[in-house]
C-alpha cells in the first residue's frame, strides 16, 4: 500500500499548493511520482470545473467570472509550471547559442521575454473565457489538465533529459519502462473518451495534447534535452490550446 500512497502524496506536496493533508517522501519512489502528477491534474480540473459551475450558477459577471478561470489552475499549482514557461521563453526567444540559452533557462531572474510571453497567454485566456459560453461544457475543464500532465509525463520517461537537470542522473534510473506504455494508453483514452461525452467540445482534449507535445517538442530541439521547465512549458501552452478550442468549437 505505501508503493502506492506515498508517491501519491509527495507529487500533492510537490506540484499542488493546497496544503498537503500527509507529507511523506521517501526517495526510492520518486520516479514513480510522476505517475501521479496526471492526478494532481484530476483535482486542478476539479476545482476549476467546480467553480466555474458555481460562479456560472451564481450569475457572476462574465469579466469576473474569467478572471477567476484564468488565475485559478496556476494559483492551485503555487504556479510552478507557469515559472518554467517563463525560463523556456526566455531561453529560447533570446535566440543565443544553446550553450547560451541553457545559461538564461538557469537564471532565476525573469527577463522580458519571459513576461511579455506570460502576459500574452493571460491575455488570450482571458479573452476566450470572456467570450466562451461554457454551459455544460464546463466539465471539460476537469481532463484538460489531466491530457496536459499526461504529456508532461511520457516526455519525461521517453525523451532524454537535458544534461544538468533535475530529471539526470540517478533520478532518469528510477523511471521505470512501463511508466512510458501506461501513460501512452491513459493519454489516449483520455483524448477519445471526451469526445463521447462532450461532442465537438471533447476535442479540446485532443488539442491540449497537441499544444503540449508540440511545445515540448520544440522546447527540447531548441534546449537540447528534456527538463522540468520544459514540462512546465508543455502544460501551460497545451491548457492554452485546450481552453481555445473549448471557448472557439
């Protein structure tokens, strides 16, 4: 049973600001942590599903109402995944050489490229949710983090991890080859099934995962190797995607 609560728990504590109920960690079972990051989304997606329910329920302004959905999954994640949007945009928009762009991605600071790009995903996701009627088709917004996680993970266990990252060295040995197939399976389930439920609106799932592979893809062509940042990169521009085409179909 610990094989199974403990992982569970110190991804809650790791990628979930909501005050962890048990902190646990034991280091034989990080790589299996990332199983469990899909998870995390579960309940990113529940809460925003959840209020955006009852704010609709309630007759909250449209504004308002988007300004809540947009702020609420990077407010529930402490915005971790956001931060590695924004080291990823100013490594690669700086258009140094990859000695130079590994160089910015380490630097805490945040330059202009970082909040110019930010700015910009606020923006649109502001604007799609002020102009989308979500309706019912609210209860999409309880998978798109869970596709965007989804991906973060199978590029983990996939894709060869930049030299000096995190997910180097002896962490990369705990991650099992199963991982990599039970994620594969679990992604495509979850862009097909939504689509039974939800119609054309299930296919923001599909374009979650298209954003986020695309974006990983191309954070790692462009940064010579996989890493948390780029894991970050992917989910925020996939949930962007997603959100677009929730708010456009």
């Amino acid at each position: 049973m610990k094989k199974f609560v403990t992982p569970f728990f110190m991804a809650w504590g790791m990628f979930f600001a909501v005050p962890c109920p048990l902190r646990i960690w034991d280091e034989k079972l990080r790589g299996a942590m990332l199983l469990y990051l899909p998870l995390i989304g579960l309940l990113t997606g529940g809460a925003w599903a959840l209020l955006a329910y009852l704010l609709g329920l309630a007759g909250c302004p449209a504004l308002v109402l988007a300004a809540v959905l947009t702020l609420l999954p990077g407010a529930l994640t402490g915005f971790i995944h956001v931060d590695g949007f924004m080291d990823c945009c100013d490594a690669i928009l700086s258009r140094r050489d990859l000695e130079g762009r590994r160089r910015i991605l380490k630097d805490p600071h945040s330059g202009s490229f970082a909040v110019v790009s930010f700015g910009a995903v606020l923006l649109l996701e502001f604007s799609l949710f002020a102009s989308a009627k979500l309706d019912g088709r609210f209860l999409c917004l309880l998978f798109i983090p869970v596709v965007s996680r989804l991906c973060s993970v199978l590029a983990i266990c996939r894709c060869e991890p930049m030299p000096g990252s995190s997910y180097a060295g002896a962490f990369q040995d705990l991650i099992k080859p199963q991982y990599g197939h039970l994620t594969l399976n679990l992604l495509l389930l979850a862009c097909a099934f939504p689509v039974l439920l939800f119609g054309l609106s299930g296919l923001s799932m599909a374009a979650t995962a298209a954003g986020s592979l695309l974006a990983i893809w191309d954070g790692r062509r462009q940064l010579g190797g996989m890493s948390g940042d780029i894991s970050g990169f992917g989910i925020v521009c996939g949930e962007l995607c997603g959100v677009a085409v929730l708010a456009l179909v």
